[in-house]
C-alpha cells in the first residue's frame, strides 16, 4: 500500500505496517467524529509519525499512484470529514 502525507511525501506500508497503522487510524476517525480538534490533531500528528517510522519512503522521482491520503497536521475537523471515507483514512 501507497499512502501519500501531504507536504512530506510517499510511503509503501507492509500489510504488517498497515495493521499498526489502522489502530491509530481508528483514533483520527474517533476524533473526527466527535468534533475534537485538539484530539484529532495530535491523533493525525502520530498518524503522520507512525507512517513515516514504519513506511518505506518513496524516491522522489519515483511515480506511484497513492492508496491512501493523510492530510497535514495543521488540517481542521471539517476539513478532514469530506477526506474520510467508512474506513478512516487508511483502508482496511
């Protein structure tokens, strides 16, 4: 899987990785839902982070389609609600 963070980059996540990573999606997508920013951005924060830890990160001039979009720690609730789909962020 290709997730893309907006303004960092590109990552390829294992199917191991993805599963580490959808526990903290389900954070993101918890935080949208209630409405809580200060909770939604430190959960997209660590989302970006994990991503990035774990993640191989992608040549720069490597053109690979993305799987997924984060976006950037500075996004609003609402901006994000019309990002997220029944999985979150990440797909299951």
């Amino acid at each position: 899987m290709i997730v893309r963070i907006m303004g960092v980059g590109q990552f390829r996540l294992t199917d191991e990785d993805k599963e580490a990573v959808n526990s903290v999606d389900d954070k993101v997508m918890a935080a949208v839902e209630s409405g809580d920013q200060a909770e939604f951005t430190a959960a997209l924060k660590t989302l970006a982070e994990l991503i990035q830890d774990v993640g191989d990160a992608l040549a720069d001039d490597e053109f690979v389609g993305s799987d997924a979009i984060v976006p950037d720690p500075e996004t609003s609730v609402d901006e994000a609600r019309s990002m997220l789909t029944e999985e979150g962020l990440i797909p299951d």
